[in-house]
C-alpha cells in the first residue's frame, strides 16, 4: 500500500456496518518509522479510541468491533498536528490484518482472506497512484519555479484527467475480474460518483453485494448521493434571479442588520469564518476591489461556525473595513442560502435577487467585479 494523498483522502471516511459471528480485529504489524505508542481510532455507530504499546515498530493486539468500520492507526503526534504515522485500513470484524513497511512511504497489508484480497486490489490501484503522485511532484515542481498559476491549474487538469479516469476504470476492471471478492466492495467507495459506485455494485457477486462487507459501499453511496442531494438543492437556491432570503443579525456592535435594509444596491454576501484558511487568504484582494469600486457595491461578512469573541478579534486582526454581522448557530440562514463550503460569495442585485453564486476563492470572482462596476 503506497502511502498517498489519494489514497488517505479516499479511506478516510467513516463506515457502518452489521454484526459479525467475532467482534474482534485482530492486528499485527512490523513497521518502519514509528514509535513505541499506537491509537487506534475507529469509526461508524460506536466509537473508540484506544492505546497499544510495541517495540521497534512491532505492535499485536485486538480491536473489538461491533460493526464493519474505518480504522486510523496513528502515532500520538498526528492528533497533535504534527508530521507522524497515520494509516487507514478497513476493519473487519472477525478477520486479522498483517502491516508491514514503512508507515511514512509504503507497507503492505496481509493477514486473512478479505485482507490478502485487499492487498491484491492495492497493488493494482497502487500502479496508477504511482503515475498520479509522479504527475502531481512534476506540477509541484513547477509551482515553485514560478510558473504561473494561470498555466499550472491548467496543465494540472489537463494531465490529471486522464489518470483519474483510468483509476476509476482500473478499479471496475479488478471488480469485474474479481466479482466474489469481498475486497471488490471495499474497494468501491474511492469511485467519483454514485453512478459509477453503482455501476460497480452492478459487477459484483450477489453473495458480495448483499453480504457482510455490504456496508463498505452502501453508507458511503448513501453520504455521496446526500451530499449531490444537499448541492443540487443548493445550486436552487442560490441560482441567478432567485430571491435572496432576507435575514438579520447582529453587526459588530450588537446592533440587528437586515439584509433588506440595503436594498437598492449591490451587496456581496461573504459567508467566512476566522479558522477558513481560504477566507483568510482572499481578504488582501477583497479589500482592494472594496477599494477600488467604492461606493459602488457593499459587502456583509457573515462570520460562521466561530465564537463571537473570535469572529470580533478576526475582524480587527485583518482590518476589515466592511459591514460584518454574527451568525450564531442556531441561525438558518446557511441553510437558507444552501451554503456547502467556505468562502461562499453571494452577489445580489440592487433588486434584491441574487446575480451570482461563487464557492472558494476563485479569480473568477473578481473578473466578474470588473464586469459589473468598470
């Protein structure tokens, strides 16, 4: 198992499952590059956290489980923020799993029969991760000799593309090949998208489709199409001419602002929070187009998921010269703007309705500022 950014990103989902005939994950491993100390955290309907001692890299002990879930098997100094071992497996309940390598480049799982199957999908999917990560050092090494972002974001698309498709196809080849493979639906849930998730089910033996690993693909193909529900929902709400719903709040000063009291000009909802290293990172340009076309459009800074007293000192830490107001927690208004990720930038027209929706820190942003106010 190489050690990658796709790979963690992937596995690292939280999964529910059924009871098994053994509650117990029994693990042995033989790592390079760790402590004398592992946590072991588990997912899904009841969750653990729990601490194992070792030797020289060698740990063997159980992990009761109740249910077919995600393992994070981690030193203590990844919880702290820093540089250490983290690896994701799936657990099985009743199963043993083999760990040998090295936690920080690549190991190898093993063990019993649904992890010898899991190995052998990784070593598959492995190959391709191998060309992806070659390619993503290749961009990486172009960001830092200045070319420019314009170009990099560009020739990233162009080249990742390719290799992500032929990820997803590697995968429904092994599954195709592999349909009795309890490994096959564990491997599901790293598809892009529920329709290719069910393509995949479709592959699978009905043995393996409707048995006990089962919930390695259904709960996380329930949170994907939830959350193409919830986007799809959102893209409603926040689509052009649509009625921006009207709120109001609390500015800076305690004082109640309404949305609808600055009808009659433009207004750019920005919906931020003072942990959102993205919100932060687009102030210097804000402030400039804020600026520059002064007078000609306000925005309202809806501070979310902070304590008051954090969204106060941020505010004043980055001197913010615009209209702010606190969104408390109990407040609907993210629900009723459908807003999914942070920034979110809402602009409404002078008529109240919304002219366009921007998710991130995008240029396109302010492109469009030059559009409406030059």
């Amino acid at each position: 198992m190489k050690k990658t950014v796709f790979s963690l990103i992937m596995t690292a989902v939280a999964l529910c499952g059924c009871a098994a005939d053994s509650n117990k994950l029994h693990v042995k491993t033989d790592l390079k590059n760790v402590g004398d100390t592992l946590i072991v955290i588990t997912n899904g309907n009841t969750q653990q956290r729990l601490t194992f001692t070792g030797k020289e890299g060698k740990f063997e002990f159980d992990v009761e489980l109740n249910e077919v879930t995600t393992c994070y098997i981690v030193e203590p100094g990844a919880l702290r923020g820093e540089r250490a071992a983290w690896l994701t497996i799936p657990a099985i309940p009743g199963e043993e799993i083999t760990i040998v390598g090295d936690a920080n480049v690549r190991y190898d799982v093993g063990g019993s029969k649904f992890y010898q199957q899991y190995h052998e999908a990784d070593i598959v999917m492995e190959k391709v991760q191998n060309e992806q990560n070659e390619f993503a050092t290749k961009v990486s090494k172009m960001v830092e000799d200045g070319v420019p972002e314009d170009s990099v974001m560009k020739i990233y698309q162009e080249g990742m593309e390719p290799l992500q498709k032929k990820f997803t196809q590697t995968i429904l080849d092994f599954i195709k090949a592999h349909p009795d493979y309890e490994a096959s639906a564990a491997i599901i849930r790293q598809l892009p998208d529920p329709d290719t998730m069910k393509e995949a089910v479709a592959l699978l033996s009905p043995a393996v489709r409707d048995g006990r690993t089962k919930p390695l693909y259904q709960t996380i193909l329930d949170q994907v199409e939830a959350r193409q529900k919830a986007e799809e929902e959102a893209a409603k709400k926040q689509a052009a001419g649509v009625e921006a719903p009207d709120f109001t709040l609390n500015d800076i000063n305690g004082k109640p602002l309404s949305l609808s009291s600055l009808r009659g000009k433009h207004v750019i909802l920005d919906f931020w929070g003072s942990w959102c290293g993205w919100c932060i990172k687009g102030f210097p340009d804000m402030k400039e187009y804020y600026k520059k076309y002064a007078g000609k459009f306000e925005i309202l800074g809806i501070d979310c998921n902070d304590p008051e007293d954090k969204w106060k000192e941020a505010v004043k830490k980055y001197e913010l010269p615009w209209l702010h107001v606190y969104n408390p927690r109990d407040s609907k208004v993210l629900e009723d703007y459908g807003i999914q990720g942070f920034p979110t930038k809402i602009i409404v027209g002078p008529d109240g309705k919304i002219v366009k929706t921007i998710v991130g820190e995008d240029p396109a942003f302010y492109t469009l500022l030059d559009e409406l106010f030059k």
